[in-house]
C-alpha cells in the first residue's frame, strides 16, 4: 500500500492546546512544514516554541512556521493536508471551512478535529469539486499520550482518500484509529461524557456525603481508570464539557438522554470564570503558599465555596486496593460485588452501567464492537468495556449480575443477554488498568 505523502500541512487555531499538540504531531511523526495559522502572528510564533517543547525536540521548531489569518489562503494552497482545531462552536467551523474550501486545490486533504460537531454539515461547506476529500479526524488531548484518532466520513466522501488517510494516520502519524459513523460526539466522547456528566449529577445528588470529592474517591484509579471522571471534567475544561453534554443532549436521545445535563453547580462555575484546571480554578482549585506547600481545594455544592479537599477512606475501596497490590484482582472484584456498603454499591452500578452504554453505543455509532475497546483504552486511558466484561466474569455471572443491580430503565431498554453474548476477547489487559492507588 502506497501511504499518502503529506509533505506540508495547514492547522487553523494553532495556537490553543490541541491545534498545538497537533502540529507537533504532524511537524515530528509526519516529518511536516506545519503552516500555524492563528488570528494573531504572535500568539502562532508562541504556539510554535510551545509545540517544540510539547514534543521535546526542538529539531522540529524548523518544521514549524507561525502564521495569521491574513496569510491562510496561501498557506492552504500550499498544503497537502489542512487541519482545522478551532473552538467548537459551529458557526466559527462553517466561517473557516467555508474560507479553506476557497483555497483547497484539487488533491489535497481538509479534516477537522472537531469532538462531535456534524462532519456532513462542515463538508457543505466546500465547493462540489474537493467536498470528497473532508473527513473528521478527532485526536484527544494530550495526543503524546493519547493516541485514539476518530475518523468519520461524510456521505460526500472519497472512499478511497478516506482509506489512504486512514494508513497515513496509522502508519505516519501512529494513532489508533476507531472508525466512527456520522453521529454527535462520535463515539468516545459520548462514552467518557455519559460516565462523566452522570458523576457530576451524582455528586449533587451525594452533596451531602461530600459530592465532588465523595464520588471521585468512589471512582479513582483501583476502579480502572488513570484520573477520576470529575478530576478528569476539571482537566478538560468544564465550558468544553459543557459544549459536548450539549451537543449531545440537543442531538440524541437514548434512554441515557437525561444522563447529559449539565448540573447547574457547574453552569455557575463556567459562568464565574472557574472553568478548571486550564484557569487555575474550577471544581478543584490547588493553592501553592509562599514556602511551597500545595493544598487541594474541592467546590462545596452545599455552600457554594471552596473547602479542603477529604482524603475519603472507604473500607471497600482500602480492601481492593490490598488485593489489587498483590495482584489479586480477582478477589479485588469479589470485594467490590460482595460489599453491601452504599459507596460500593454507587462504584459497581458506576461500572456496569459503564460495560453497558459503551456497547450498546458502539453498536450504533462504531462499525465494530472493537471499536469501543480502542476508544475507552486510548482515549481516556480506561479500562475497556470487554476488558471489564473478562475482569468480572472471572469471578461472576455477569449477566445476572447486571439483572440484579441495574435499574428497570436499563433493563427495558437494553438487552442484557444480547450484550453479554457480543463478548469478545479484548486486545487489552485489565490488569494494566487497575491501580492500587
């Protein structure tokens, strides 16, 4: 197979985080000139010393050249690829494609990074003439680390482009590619958004327990995942989950429809300012002193401010994590599914409903059950949904289980037994995702 050369690439909105990150991709694995449009040459000539240093190689810097609006229609017509990351919003996306359709010559590749806006609507955006070469390319934040890539077609694509830059991403730029269709949020971020959103409701509704902090410490990484999911919302920037739950709740309607409000403890946050981790304060907020003492602050829902986060101890939790390190998962689970304590029992429902949404939701948006295992792992660096089917079935029926512990709008809308029957031989390991931590 011939692997598309790519010898020059256009990113629009280089100078926010991801259109950062992506750059340095293209300018280090790809070997790319990475033209770094953004509205202001000073703030691309910063965003080019910063994607050196994202990657540790300052040998790519000469790869990188800063550039502003005024420039685009040159650069775009020089490029073989051009990748737009700029804000997700979708009158800002259809203004710039719109622009790049202008420039595009003949051949060459337009993608968007866009976590879940509609690629078909964007693709309209084009003349007729270079419409089949737009294509959703979705990496996840920080790609160094992150490898999933979510491709999706429109209706207009070349099937045969799409094929080629499905290799060039895999084999140039070494991402996991999952195949997505067509639908909000594609198929990550509806996964890791449900699990996450539906932590934020839980935590007003436990706010009495503690909320942020209590749930976090019901989820943490002995549950098999590297960040907990609202530490995780924190990290992503709440305006940015804010506008994927939206999106999502706008546009779909499963029967976990209502699992994607937002709460408005969070509204208020992003309408303070406090938008997480990326403006020094959200639903955590780290105060440094003057000696050099960190302290972790949590958002109180109850009163509205800021209090010291709790080192929650929960008996279940401290079991798991004295079987997890020593290896024991299988009675590591055994604890979680025997303990009749109310934090084990939010953690198990927490992790069967995760099991059953991601498939059910691969079944519709992937063209692969697979595709769920690549998104979860690589993605969001969590445990996998088969890989957490083999974890529990080693010690359970998991069918029954599910039967037992789920509600009765899960169970009249899902079919268990069918979910349960599509198990498949993860790639992935379960034991690499459960920390004693």
């Amino acid at each position: 197979l011939l692997i598309m050369t790519v010898n020059t690439v256009t990113v629009v909105g280089a100078n926010g985080t991801m259109g950062t990150n992506v750059s340095a991709i293209f300018a280090s694995f790809g070997n790319a000139k990475v033209f770094m449009v953004s509205r202001d040459l000073e703030k691309s000539k910063r965003a080019a010393q910063k994607a050196g240093k994202t990657v540790k190689a300052d040998s790519i810097i000469h790869n990188l050249v800063p550039a502003d609006y005024s420039m685009l229609a040159d650069c775009v017509q020089q490029s073989d690829l051009v990748f737009e990351s700029a804000a997700e919003n979708l009158a800002i996306k259809i203004d710039l494609h719109t622009r790049i359709g202008q420039s595009l010559r003949k051949g060459a590749i337009a993608c968007t990074g866009s976590s879940g806006l509609s690629i078909t609507r964007l693709a309209e955006c084009y003349p007729e003439s270079v419409r089949s070469q737009f294509f959703g390319v979705h990496m996840f934040n920080p790609p160094y680390q992150l490898t999933l890539c979510e491709l999706t077609a429109s209706p207009y694509s070349d099937m045969a482009v799409y094929a080629d830059l499905k290799d060039y991403l895999t084999n140039t730029l070494y991402r996991t590619v999952a195949e997505s269709k067509d639908l909000p949020a594609f198929l990550g971020n509806r996964i890791g958004f449900y699990f996450m959103n539906e932590a934020l409701q839980y935590a007003e509704k436990y706010a009495d327990n503690g909320g942020v902090d209590y749930i976090d410490a019901l989820i943490g990484p002995f549950t098999g995942r590297t960040m907990p999911p609202i530490t995780t919302a924190d990290f992503v920037g709440l305006d940015v989950h804010k506008a994927i739950v939206d999106n999502i709740y706008e546009n779909t309607n499963d029967y976990v429809h209502d699992k994607f409000i937002l709460p408005a403890y969070v509204q208020k946050l992003i309408d303070e300012g406090k938008l997480g981790r990326k403006a020094g304060e959200g639903l955590y907020k780290l105060i440094k002193n003057d000696s050099g003492d960190k302290r972790m602050m949590v958002w109180d829902i109850k009163t509205g401010q800021y209090r010291d986060e709790i080192k929650y101890t929960f008996p279940f939790a401290l079991r798991m994590k004295e079987f997890l390190k020593v290896g024991d998962y299988d009675n590591a689970i055994r604890e979680l599914i025997g303990n009749k304590s109310q934090e084990a029992d939010i953690c198990l429902r927490f992790l069967l409903r995760y099991i059953v949404y991601a498939l059910y939701t691969a079944e519709h948006v992937g063209y692969d059950l697979r595709v769920a295992d690549d998104v979860m792992a690589t993605g969001f660096t969590w445990c996998p949904p088969f890989a957490m089917m083999e974890a529990f079935s080693r010690v359970c029926d998991l069918g029954a289980l599910m039967k037992e512990r789920l509600k009765p709008e899960i169970l009249s809308n899902v079919d268990i037994d069918h979910i349960i029957s599509e198990q498949i031989k993860s790639k992935y390991d379960y034991r690499t995702f459960f920390k004693a931590k």
